[in-house]
C-alpha cells in the first residue's frame, strides 16, 4: 500500500488517498459540512468520521496507508460549505495547505495567505474579503538565504549558517574578503585586534599567516605573547590571537584552514576563538528580578533563576575566553529589568545591585515611566507594552554610560525583553539574540483568531507583533530544546506556531518567523517542618498522615498552562496512587485575594475545591509559593531522600527548568510530553513522558512505577542514576555559555556579510511597528496617578548632570552613525531608499 513520502506534495497525492475508500470519504466530507462554517481540530475529524463509519475495522482500514499518513498530519480543518480547507504538517517544519469540494473531492493546492484567508471568513467576514487588508511577509527579505529542507536540521542554526558561510568564502581568493574586511573591523574600544590595514588583502594575510607560523615553531609552547608582539604588530598582527605561542600558533592555523578550504567545523573552530564578545546586555522587564525574596511573586518564576545562571556561566566563560586570547580586558554583563518603587520587601527598588557569585555583572533596574511619572506597582506581564518605548530609551542611554561604549551583545527574555532589546540592538547596530521561554500563542489555543474575546485580559494583538518583530529583527534565536522549535511529529513548536497565522480585523501574517534562525543547578529541620508539621499557617495547609509514604512533588506557578489543579485532580480519582504515594504541591497563594493576578485566583479557588471534592486532607500538603532558592534545593533532595519523585503536569512547557533540577537532585521526573521535556527526558530511560490531556493514564504511569519500586528497590535507583547522567551529559551552563558566545561571534560577521538585505528587512520591520504596533499599545490601560510617582523619585534617577550629558552625546552620535551607515546602505537598492524616506517621516524613536 501507497505511502506519504516527504518529497511528495500533499495535494498531488490527496486524490489518490481518497480512491482508496471514496464512499466513506464522501459521507465524512458530507457530514463535516453539515453544521456550516467552523474550524476543526484532528481528534474532532477522527470523532465525526466514527459517527460515519462504526465499524472499527472498517475505519482502521480506510485509514491504512496514504489516507492515514495525510489524515493523521492534519493540524486543522476550517469548514466553509461546500470546502473544506486543510492546514496540514507532514513533519516539523513543514506545512502544506489545501482545499477539498466535499462534492467532488476536487483537492485544490492553497497558499498560506489563501487558507488564513478561508478561516477569516468566520470571524471576520468583510475584513477577509477586503482586497486592501493588510498582509505581512517578513519572507519577503529572506531572498538570499537558503532555506530549510529536512526536519533535522532544525535547531542547528549555527551549524547552518557556518554551511552558509563556508559556501560563500570557498572558491576564488576574493571570497574571503569580506571575513578580512570583518577581521579589520575588530577593535575594543577603539583599540585594534587581530590585525590591522597591514593585512588589508587575503593575499597578504595568507602570506603573513605562513611566517608568522614558522616564526612560532622555533619559540617554546609557553612562550607569552608579550614577547613577540612588537614583531608582530610590524607584520600587521593585532592582539587577541593567544596568550601563548602555542595558543596563537592554533588560532592562526585555524584561519589558515579558513581561507584555504573553508569547512563548517573549521570555521565554528575559528569563529570560537575571536575576541568579538566583552560586554552583554540582558533584558528581562517584568515581574520582580531579584536575587532574592522574588521567586512565587507575579510574574516571577523559573526565567529569573535562568537568567541568573546563565550570567554566571557567561562571565566565567568570558573570562576564560579573554585569558586565553591574551587581552587584558574586564566584561561586563548587566542585566537590565524594571525598577519597582513597591517592592514588597525585595530590592527591586534598588537602581543598580551586584550579582553574588560574580565579578562583573550587575542589575541594572530602569522604573516605567506614564508621562513624567514612575509607575509604582507591579504590573502584569501581559500589560507592559505602554512602557517598553521609553524604558529602552533610558535603559540605553545607562547602558551606554555604565559600560563607556556600546554592549557587543544584547539578549533579550520573553515577549517584552526581546522587544526592548530589539529596540536598543536597532539604535545601536549591535548584534542580536532573543529567548522566547514560553511564547503566549502556544499555551491559549487559537487566542490569534479569537483575539477579539481575550483583548480585555491579555492584550494578545500586541504580544504577538512584538513577538514577531523580535524574531524577525534578531540575529539569532536561542532555544533550549528542538520540541521549542518544532514541537513533536503531533504538536507544532513554539516558534513554528508563528510561522503563519491572522488576527482578523488587524492584519495577516502569511510568513512569519524563519526557522533557520533558530538554536537550539543547611535546611534539613525547616525542610522537615514545610513537609510534615500539621500546624496550619502562611506557608503551608494539609498534612501527611502516612509519612512512610514516598512523595509525588510538583511546584511552578499557580496558573492554568501549569496544571498543578490537573495534577491534584489526577490523584484525587486514582485510588491506587493515593495508597502508594503523598502528594505535595508548590505554588501559589492560598488566600486567592492575595493574588493580583486572574488565573491565579481562579486557580487557588480550584485548589481549594478539589482538595473538598476528594476529600485529600491527609494525603496532600499545599505548600505556598517559595522565594528562597536554596531552599527550593534541599527540598527537591529531601523528597529524593523519600524515595519519592517529581511530576510536571504542564499543559505545555517551552523548556522545563524544574524538570532539569529534579533529574540534577536524583528525583525520578515524570513530565509534560508537550514542549522541551519530552527533549530533556528519554522516555522510560532517563524519566518518563506523560500527557497532560490525559489525566488517567499519566496517573496510571506514575502508580504502575511506583508499585514497581516497592517489590524493586532497585527500580527507583535506576531512574535517579540515569536522570543525573542525562542532566550531565547534555544540559549544564558551562556547555550552553559556550554555545552561546560561538554563536554571538558568528552571527556578528552573518550580519555584517548580509548588510543590505538586513537593512532592508529593518526598514520593513520599523514600517510595521510604527505603523501597527504603536497604534495597538495606546489601547492599553495605563494605571491611574494614584499608582505613580513624580519622575525625579532618587531611587529612580541616580545620574549626574554631566554623566547625563555625556550619555546623551554618545546615544546621538551612536544614532547618527547608524541612521548614516543605514542611508548608504540603503542606496544601493531604490526600494529601500522609498523604507528609509518614509521611516524619516515617520520620525520614527527605534
């Protein structure tokens, strides 16, 4: 029997499939139709076509082969009588559209715009027939970028992008002018490194690379650089190749493979080893940002822990890095969040607050501003578009001050840092990455369509265009896992949900987000007490009455995507789990008037509801949101040292930061199968994979181990040994740090080798936010002067007169040096002369 290959098209072979049962195709086809316009997801198809046909082995039959491998690709279906058009996904990455006369079975081939167009036409009928409705095709500007063909080479954008580079400087001896010209270009603070206008040709460098080399042959290994660098500064050498002969006898043999047969590893090597990265700016703007005290606040989770590793880890590999190119330079990483006059007893009231465990890095805070005012409270993540404009102005114009010069790397976090950082990468020209961590669209199923309904609470029009401005004007996108990316073979990724999608009456994205730009750590009493006092108070509710019991152990925010009241419920129906284990939650509030925000409330409400409906009390202990990250630690080893284990119930998880510390503490992890979890844990090797839409089989998973466990003890230790062993292998700091700066410095010369099409791209980019987005953020509430302050507040604005002088002169002339470069550049094509004119009128603040 046929099969669906990848090299064949969906609507070449959908007429085929349809041959193999056309009756039964017919009265499914009549029966979709019969209820007029919707939308349909596949389990909603399966459940008609068993209506259709009821006999099971007949519909096993018909979904055999071709049919079955198109049909079970199907992501949705939208309705429109006498058609229905198909979104289908044959792997990750890859999407097809069709459209199918239920009359005939005619399959007509769709684009993208066209089906976004098909499913207009039930929300927003007149505005999906407007010719004039605004579509946008960031695609449009990726016209000299290859593309994608294979699923597995998702995630590896760098090894991308180094295929890409080594295409373009292999060949004649001129290609690799531009690494040469790049090369030039690198100094740190006006001081030149790797070489100078000596070696302005690949001809000269070639030559100079060729003595220099037998020049280091006759020195010893250890030989400092200091003691030939005179010499070498007269052949055209700059610093930044070693700290050592033998160190800068590599470097040089690495580029020397480069220029004479470029490969992809070789030049990954080379790129890893250039002085490109010394200051690193990192945004992350909502919630309370803190070292301390912060954690379980709104808004405030598992991104702040990430952030404050991942500073860490940078900052040792910068500093490793500068030792060993022989420079004497000190970084610098600020991480730049809001400053919050309410802090609630944290520092987030404090402008500028070191990192523990760090030389180099700080936090700076920047307040929002209303007007001449500084907001004082919290405010919700999905309500900060208002502010984001002008806190970047001033994040930058600090920035620029604190670090005398411009950062070499800008990261951005979540929707509204990688908005600001794309607003400061724009004014600076500085190269460019963003984090998404949880993208909104993914976690509230078709809240693009229904934007209309969920406007007043979540403000989605605007998160989505930040979110595909961001990723459209960024250099690079960091992602943990390939499920964050492209999902699985059954759920799109994150950022594959961007690719194409509408907000009827606002506009059409028919190409979104290019996937090629994509990459994918002494309590014991107090730990005793949290877990099993009986004492009723703030921190904790419940008990547990048989403390033999091992412990089942989930902690996250309290919301809906979470699904701890999910995994609550789970246990409350499964008898057999309720006699093996105990269960313990973390999270949240229990009074739901403590909370400011929505879901929460609603949450602890239900909490509280189930832990009545199945009667729990003595089997459960609610634990309130924890704040205090070591002790977060010793209470992941404690329920180790029950021979218990973690559960993370999400409904998605972009990547699963609680999972990794779990398997890193030895606790056997049972998680989410939708997101990066079902990437970070090895199915029934390292963990397990459960579904959270199936609340009765992931119970029935966790009991069948658990009743495993008790007649092999051996069983538990098997899971926790090889749960650490996968953490070790594949997800520490010190692996991603590097990662991170190799990428930095190869997408530094990508940008400078693809100069035009990005300022095209730029230039749509700032057309689309001033345009749209702008428009959008006035529809935002801004809170009442009750909740702000006059902006002259001392611990908002800790600037000198002269500093704030000095910063202003250095933003202007680094504005002015931009918008130039970007003008000649610009000249090269007419089009984009038309975006720069046009930008200008629009006295655009980028």
């Amino acid at each position: 029997m046929a099969t669906l290959k990848r090299s064949d098209s969906i609507a070449d072979n959908m007429p085929e499939a349809f041959k193999q049962s056309r009756y039964h195709m017919k009265k499914c086809f009549a029966k979709y139709i019969e209820k007029g316009r919707r939308t349909m997801k596949l389990q909603q198809l399966l459940d008609e076509m068993e209506n259709v046909i009821d006999d099971q082995v007949e519909r096993t039959r018909v979904l055999e082969g071709l049919l079955g491998d198109i049909w079970f690709s199907i992501q949705e279906a939208v309705v429109n009588p006498p058609y229905v058009a198909f979104s289908i996904r044959p792997s990750p990455g890859f999407w097809e559209y069709v459209k199918v006369n239920s009359a005939n079975l005619s399959v007509e081939g769709i684009t993208a715009a066209d089906y976004l167009k098909f499913k207009e036409m039930i929300y927003d009928e007149d505005w999906a027939n407007d010719a004039n409705a605004l579509e946008v095709d960031f695609g449009a500007f990726d016209f000299s970028v290859p593309r994608l063909t294979l699923s597995s080479s998702i995630g590896n954008g760098i090894g991308f992008v180094s295929k890409f580079l080594t295409s373009k400087l292999s060949g004649r001896l001129e290609n690799a002018q531009p690494l040469v010209d790049y090369l030039l270009s690198l100094n740190h603070q006006g001081e030149k490194l790797m070489i100078n206008e000596t070696l302005s040709t690949v001809g000269k460098l070639q030559m100079a690379l060729i003595v220099a080399e037998v020049y280091l042959s006759g020195l010893a290994k250890d030989t400092p650089y200091q003691n030939f660098e005179i010499s070498f500064k007269e052949w055209g050498f700059e610093k930044g190749w070693g700290d050592s002969a033998e160190r800068v006898k590599e470097t040089m043999r690495c580029l020397s493979e480069v220029l004479q047969a470029p490969d992809p590893i070789s030049m990954e090597n080379f790129f890893s080893r250039l002085p490109t990265v010394f200051n690193v700016v990192i945004f992350s703007p909502h919630g309370y940002f803190g070292q301390a005290d912060v954690l379980g606040l709104p808004d405030t989770g598992g991104q702040v822990v990430y952030i404050l590793d991942q500073v860490k880890a940078l900052e040792e590999e910068l500093l490793l890095r500068i030792k060993q190119q022989g420079l004497n330079v000190k970084p610098q990483i600020v991480v730049v969040t809001r400053l919050i006059p309410d802090a609630r007893g944290t520092k987030c009231d404090q402008e500028l607050e070191a990192i523990d465990g760090t030389k180099y890095s700080n936090i700076l805070r920047v307040p929002f501003l209303v007007e001449n005012r500084v907001l004082r409270q919290w405010v919700s993540r999905f309500d900060v578009y208002p502010y984001i404009e002008k806190f970047t102005q001033e994040a930058t114009a600090k920035i620029l001050d604190l670090m005398e010069g411009k950062p070499d790397l800008i990261i951005g976090n979540y929707t509204d840092g990688n908005l600001a950082a794309t607003l400061m990468a724009g004014k600076l020209g500085v190269t460019q990455a963003t984090i998404a961590h949880a993208l909104e669209k993914t976690k509230y199923e078709d809240s693009d369509v229904k934007w209309k309904e969920l406007d007043a609470k979540y403000h989605f029009p605007c998160q989505f265009m930040a979110d595909t401005v961001a990723m459209n004007a960024t250099d690079f996108i960091i992602a943990s896992t390939y499920q964050e990316i492209a999902g699985s073979k059954d759920r799109p990724g994150q950022y594959e949900s961007h690719a194409a999608f509408t907000l009827p009456g606002l506009c059409r994205v028919v190409s979104g987000v290019n996937r090629n730009r994509v990459d994918s750590r002494s309590f014991n009493s107090a730990i005793e007490e949290l877990l099993y006092s009986k004492v009723v108070n703030d921190e904790h509710i419940g008990y547990l009455e048989d403390k033999k019991k091992p412990i089942i152990f989930s902690m996250a925010r309290l919301d809906t995507v979470k699904n701890l009241t999910g995994l609550t419920e789970w246990y409350g129906k499964n008898k057999r789990l309720r006699g093996l284990v105990n269960l313990v939650i973390v999270g949240g509030f229990f009074d739901p008037n403590k909370s400011k925000d929505r879901e929460e409330m609603a949450e602890i409400k239900k909490m509280h509801e189930l832990i009545e409906k199945y009667q729990l009390k003595g089997q459960i202990r609610w634990i309130a949101a924890q704040t205090d990250r070591k002790r977060n630690g010793e209470l992941y080893r404690c329920i180790a040292d029950s021979k218990g284990a973690f559960v993370q119930p999400a409904l998605y998880e972009a990547f699963g930061l609680t999972v990794i510390e779990a398997m890193n503490c030895g606790l056997p992890t049972f998680a989410t199968n939708q997101g990066g979890p079902a990437e970070i844990i090895v199915d029934g090797i390292s963990g397990f994979h459960i579904d959270p839409k199936n609340g009765d089989e992931s119970s029935k998973i966790i009991a069948d181990f658990f009743e495993r466990c008790k007649v092999d003890p051996g069983h538990w230790n098997k899971y926790s040994l090889e749960g650490l062993k996968r953490i070790n292998e594949c997800y520490t700091w010190k692996i991603y740090a590097y990662k991170l700066l190799n990428m930095g410095s190869m997408y530094s010369f990508w940008r400078q080798l693809n100069k035009e099409q990005k300022l095209a791209k730029q230039r749509y980019i700032e057309l689309f936010y001033n345009l749209k987005f702008r428009e959008l953020v006035k529809k935002v509430p801004i809170p009442t002067e009750v909740d702000q302050t006059p902006v002259s507040n001392p611990a908002a604005r800790t600037q000198s007169g002269a500093s704030t002088k000095r910063t202003q002169s250095r933003l202007q002339k680094y504005e002015l040096q931009t918008r130039i470069a970007n003008f000649f550049g610009s000249c090269n094509k007419g089009t984009h002369i038309i975006f720069f004119l046009l930008a200008g009128f629009l006295e655009l603040k980028l």
